[in-house]
C-alpha cells in the first residue's frame, strides 16, 4: 500500500498500453496520497490517452476543487472538451 511503488506499477502499465489497470492503479495512489498533484496530472493524461475524455474532464474538474491547478490539467482538460463536444470556442475559454 506504498502509493511510489503502485504509481511505478501505473506507469508500467501505461507503457505497456493497458490503460484500465494503469487508471485503476493511479486511482489507488490518489487514495493513498491524495495531496500528490503529480498523480492528478498523470491520472488525467492517462484517461485522456485512452481517450476515456469525458472520464479526464471529470478528473480534472475533481482535482481543481481540492487543490491548486496544475498549467497540464487545465491544457489536458480543454483537449478532452474538444475531443467531446468540438466546440473550438470552448477550447479557447479554457
């Protein structure tokens, strides 16, 4: 239950292109260090690569609420909205 050690597992599995366990495993390091920005970002990046988009909206609008937001999760967040509606207009607001 070391959150560095199952985040190494997530970014293996990343690599590894299997995407379910990888999200699954940063879930489980954001439980257990939920103070851990980095895992947010890497959380939203994840989902957004495998195009799970409205998944990394959702994740990046739960990570804004309960910390400082990060220039990479606001970017990431305004592709997933794209990707979602391509609405170009709302993309620029982001």
């Amino acid at each position: 239950n070391d959150p560095e050690s199952i985040r190494w597992e997530a970014n293996a599995l990343r690599r590894l292109g299997r995407w379910s366990e990888a999200i699954e495993a940063l879930f489980r390091t954001d439980t257990l260090d939920p103070q851990d920005l980095s895992v947010g970002e890497t959380l939203v990046e994840t989902q957004f690569m495998a195009r799970r988009f409205a998944a990394a909206i959702g994740t990046a609008d739960d990570f804004a609420r309960r910390s400082t937001t990060s220039p990479l999760v606001v970017a990431i967040r305004g592709f997933a909205q794209l990707a979602v509606d391509g609405n170009g207009e709302n993309f620029r607001r982001t």
